[in-house]
C-alpha cells in the first residue's frame, strides 16, 4: 500500500474468454511448458491490443502519432474525475457535453472517466451481454469530440466497449440489424444524419492528433462515482505499440 492512499482496481479482468473489440481475433492461452513434462509451467499469449482493458495510443489512427513507449508516466498519472450519466443514457443514445457538467466539475487537463453504466454487461458480470456492451452502449457525437479538445483533457476512460459511439464503429457494418434499431431509437431516416462518413469514429480519428487518447473495457467502483481522485494507467513500455492492454488504479486518500 502507499502510504495515505486507497488503491482501487479499474481493470477488467483479462484470460483467454476475454473478448477482442467486434472483428478482432479474440485471445489464445496456452501451456508450452507444463510442471508434469519439464518440471516448470511456461504459458504462451496470442491476442489483440484490443482485448479488456486497454489503452489506445495516438498510433492506432495516427501514422505519426507516439507510440505506446512515449507516453511518460506523468501524463498516464495524474487528477481525474469520474462522472455517473448512468441514469441519463440506455442503448444507443447519444450523451453531450452538457450531461458530463451537470454530474462534476471537469477542469482544463483532467482524466476523464464516464461511467455510462455499461461495465455491468462485461464478459465476466451476472449481467453480461456483449450485444449491449460493445454494440448497443451509449456514445458522443461531435459536439463531445470538440468540448474534449476545448477542455484539452489529458485522456478518457470508458467502461463500455468504445469510446465511440457503436454507430459510428464497425458495428454499424456488421451488424445491420442493430443499425436500423438504432436509427429508429434516435428517430432518424439515416444515421448520417448524427454520424456522417466525415466524421467516423471521431473519438480516435479526430482527438487522437491532439494528444487525447482513451482506455476502454474499465470499470469503477460504485463509492467513486462522481468523485475526483487520481488515476494512473499502467501500460507495456511497448516500443512501438499502437495501444497496449493496461491496468488502471485510482488513487483515493485513506
């Protein structure tokens, strides 16, 4: 323990029944070496950035952006608060600016994290239903994208299955189905109409040049909503890592 402080775990849990994002091979656990056979066990790892609890560097989207290892500890630690629009949003709505306002005080550099409520249908919860956690969860549009950038946040944190929203994702293309139930919940003709071509997945395409990056597939503990705390994110120093899986740790004083 550091002394004063109250360590809270952010992270999924991560093996091999943890799923990738939709379209994304999902991961490979094995033994290479066993106890039985050569007295020592040795376990070999296949799988995606992409899968639980990760942190999507500028170089996901960026071919210029920094990658994983150029990120220093100081920018993955640091002030943070935690804002609760559980109560606000369900499937396929769209959340603003104005409903992260109302929940905290968002200052000039802060580590964001939304709780959308979503976590509750992660692969390892009672509830969990990974039609509603990585393609029906709520979601921005460009407005948020741009208050971001205003605000010059340090990153986001999500607990659902991205930081955009799923009708701006390849989800929208693969699962058609869901795409005209969501266009009928926002009660448009064409998703276009929220969510143009020029604007696809602007979370990542159009925060990412700006030095906002986020992390997806976390969760938060229910004492900590709309609390301001520290928060660090804990990734491989992965020399040349578009994104890398991470843990993530708030820090409350004890």
């Amino acid at each position: 323990m550091l002394d004063g402080y109250e360590m809270h775990d952010l992270t999924q849990p991560w093996c091999e029944h943890t799923p990738a994002w939709p379209t994304y091979d999902n991961p490979k656990v094995w033994y290479e070496k066993s106890l039985d056979t050569e007295k020592v066990n040795g376990q070999k790892i296949e799988f995606m950035n992409h899968t639980g609890t990760h942190l999507d560097g500028e170089k996901h989207f960026v071919a210029s952006g920094r990658d994983i290892e150029s990120m220093p500890l100081d920018e993955l630690v640091g002030e943070a608060v935690i804002a609760d629009i559980s109560d606000e949003v369900g499937d396929y709505d769209v959340y603003t600016s104005e409903m992260i306002e109302d929940a905290v005080d968002v200052r000039e550099g802060d580590i964001l994290f939304i709780h959308t409520g979503y976590q509750q249908h992660a692969w390892h919860r009672e509830d969990a239903d990974p039609h509603k956690f990585f393609c029906k969860h709520p979601g921005p549009n460009q407005e948020f994208a741009e208050w971001c950038a205003e605000k010059e946040l340090n990153y986001l944190i999500l607990d659902c299955g991205s930081a955009d929203h799923p009708m701006n994702t390849v989800v929208r293309d693969v699962r058609p189905e869901l795409a005209d139930e969501a266009a009928d919940h926002l009660g448009v003709g064409d998703l276009d109409e929220i969510f143009p071509p020029e604007g696809y997945q602007l979370m990542h395409t159009e925060l990412f040049p700006e030095g906002i990056v986020h992390v997806e597939n976390a969760q938060v503990p229910e004492e900590l909503l709309n609390e301001r705390v520290q928060i660090g994110t804990f990734p491989w120093r992965f020399r040349g890592g578009e994104s890398s899986v991470c843990r993530c740790v708030a820090f409350t004083e004890a």
